[in-house]
C-alpha cells in the first residue's frame, strides 16, 4: 500500500489555490493513476508529473513545495 500524505498535502494545497474546481481535477487524476494505472502516487515524480496534468502547478513548483515538507 502506497503512503497517500503527500498527495493529501496536495490536495489541500489545489483546493487552497482554486477551490473544488482545481481540487476535484487532480483528486481524479489521483484515484485514475493509483487505482487504473498502478502508479505510486506518494512517488515525488509521479505526484509532479500528476500535479502538473491537472493543472494545479508545474513539476518544478511542486518539488518546491515539498521540499518544505522534508
């Protein structure tokens, strides 16, 4: 089972920037990734390159982002 945090962190962090009109986008590319594709979502790079499809930021922003965290 994958660690879900990081994703969770950005899920607040979209809804933060764009409310449910950003949030529900990238929830979906989440569910769509782990559950249909078998990606890693708590993977840095997938979660970028997740983030960035959805719209919510680049890949650049969120490694940015996440490195507040560590």
């Amino acid at each position: 089972m994958s660690q879900t945090t990081r994703a969770h962190r950005m899920s607040q962090k979209a809804h933060k920037m764009g409310g449910q009109k950003m949030q529900l986008p990238f929830i979906l590319a989440i569910f769509k990734a782990f559950m249909e594709d078998g990606k890693d979502i708590a993977d840095y790079d997938v979660l970028a390159e997740i983030t960035e499809e959805a719209g919510v930021m680049s890949k650049d922003q969120v490694r940015g982002f996440f490195f507040l965290w560590i």
